[in-house]
C-alpha cells in the first residue's frame, strides 16, 4: 500500500501568499442576535492563488516543470495538458450524469476522477496524487486575521462552521495552516458542509438548507446565523435566500466575486461588506 504524509506534502509546496488589497470600503452593521458564523474557505480563510478550489479550471503553464515532476514519480505517461483535458472531461461527464438524477449544481470527488484518468487504484496514493495536484496548481496560505476571528468566536461561545466547495484534502490543509488548535478544535463538526461529500456544489441552495436543518438541533433559526463569504452568486445571495444574515469579504482581489454586481445590488443580498476578517467582531 502506498504511503505519504500528507503535511508534508503541504509543506513541500506552501510560500507565503498575501491579499490583494481591493477598493472595495467596508458597510458594517451589528446585530446582538447572531449565535452561529459559518465562513466559505477558499478566498475567505485561506488565501487561494487561483482565487477558488476548481482543478478542471487552472492555467498550467506557470508550474509546467512541477507538473512534469508529478507525473515522472507517480509514473503517469501523459503529458500534463493531456491529463488535465481528459480530468475536465470526465468531470463534464460526473456532472452530467448527476444533472440527469436531479442535481442542480454537480461536485465530484477528485480522487475519483484521478483513478478513473490515471488509472491509479490504490486509494491513499490517488489522495496524495490529488493533493500534489492541488498544491501545484492552486496554492494556499492562511488569509490574515482567521486565526484570530475563529478564537474570538470560540471564546465568546459563537458556534463556528463551514459551507464550501471543497474536497477531502480542505481539512487537511486548514488544520495544516491554522493549526489543530483552530481547526478543527473551534469548529462544531456538526456544521461543517463540504460539497465533495453531498455530490451537490454551491450556489444549490441544498447544501444551505442541509445546514439550516443542523441548526435547528441547536435550537437556532437562520436569521442567528453570519454567513461570511467572498463570492455573490455562490456564497451570498444563497445564504440570503435561506435566511442567513451575509458578510461579503472584500479582502481579497484574487478571490473577491462580485458577479458584475453594483454597490446598490450587492448591499441588496449582503447585509455587511468586509475587508478584514476582524470586522466580524463589529457584525455580531
């Protein structure tokens, strides 16, 4: 059986990343009520160098030596262009087949994928092959204040989760930034929603009302819940729509979606823009 660690693969591939600063200004609006914040990962906890998670949507020709690398030691005989048209390939066919039994926004789960392009069987091998991937073609690195945020809620008694689109190495990698005491030590692992998981992706408002049925156990309603996030169409105007109070986190050029919407619109479905993590502490 293969064996790697996967920490080590993280450290093998993280530099230091920075946010882009926008020009975006922040609207900040308190309410006393909030007992619950739940954040997106990619682009709001941790910076993302291609501003999301998305395998099948990446520009190859800045790691093409890594990539090569990758492929000679796990002995894939494709070139990495190749590999990657036939990874978005497969996905379009998942998605497909998903769309025909009623998903209205597909997720696969990469590893998946990965064994059916590259022919790798061996489960924990294909997941390092997958994370390898991830870290040449996506880095990450911790976004600046999350640390600090998630202690704060943690020691004010403020339930902390998480609706992304993500994959199963996205734990792996917030423990391995923030730190085991962060994550996932200040999270309820009860609301934790990771897409890979549901087959269903954001914006589907279905992985948002499985969340808003967890609540409930704590006997909270949504409009007691912050929703944090960087883009309008996946992660605010969703989270609105079931009843989630919304912060559009501006810190970020890289990651920051507005969907070509206006001031006026996005403050329509957001109910707070920040820049900084730290402004939560003003929202609640």
């Amino acid at each position: 059986m293969y064996k790697c660690d996967f920490a080590d693969i993280i450290n093998k591939y993280s530099t230091p990343l920075y946010p882009v600063k926008t020009d975006v200004l922040p609207v900040l609006k308190r309410s006393d009520k909030i007992k619950c914040v739940i954040f997106d990962v990619y682009g709001t906890l941790i910076i993302s160098g291609s501003g999301d998670i998305s395998a099948h949507q990446v520009d190859l020709s800045e790691s093409e030596e890594r990539m090569e690398a990758l492929l000679k030691r796990y002995s894939i005989k494709a070139y990495p262009e190749e590999l990657h048209i036939l990874f978005k390939k497969r996905v379009v066919s998942i998605h497909e087949n998903l769309k025909n039994q009623g998903v209205d926004v597909p997720e696969v789960d990469y590893p998946d994928v990965w064994k059916s392009v590259t022919g790798i069987t061996d489960r924990e091998k294909i997941e390092c092959f997958t994370l390898e991937y991830e870290m040449i073609t996506n880095p990450v690195y911790e976004m600046p204040g999350a640390k600090n945020i998630l202690s704060f809620l943690k020691k004010r008694s403020i339930l902390a989760g998480i609706i992304s689109n993500a994959q199963f190495f996205t734990p792996v990698i917030l423990e391995h930034l923030l730190g085991k005491e962060i994550y996932p030590e200040c999270f309820d692992p009860v609301l934790i929603f990771l897409s890979y998981k549901y087959r269903c992706a954001k914006p589907s408002e279905y992985i948002f009302n499985k969340a808003v049925e967890k609540l409930s156990d704590f006997s909270m309603v949504p409009h007691q819940v912050l929703y944090v996030g960087n883009d309008m169409k996946s992660d605010i105007i969703p989270a609105k729509k079931c009843g989630f109070k919304t912060a559009l986190f501006a810190g970020d050029k890289r990651s920051l979606r507005t969907r070509g919407m206006g001031i006026n619109e996005i403050l329509k479905n957001s109910d707070n823009i920040i820049t900084e993590l730290s402004q939560i502490k003003v929202c609640i």
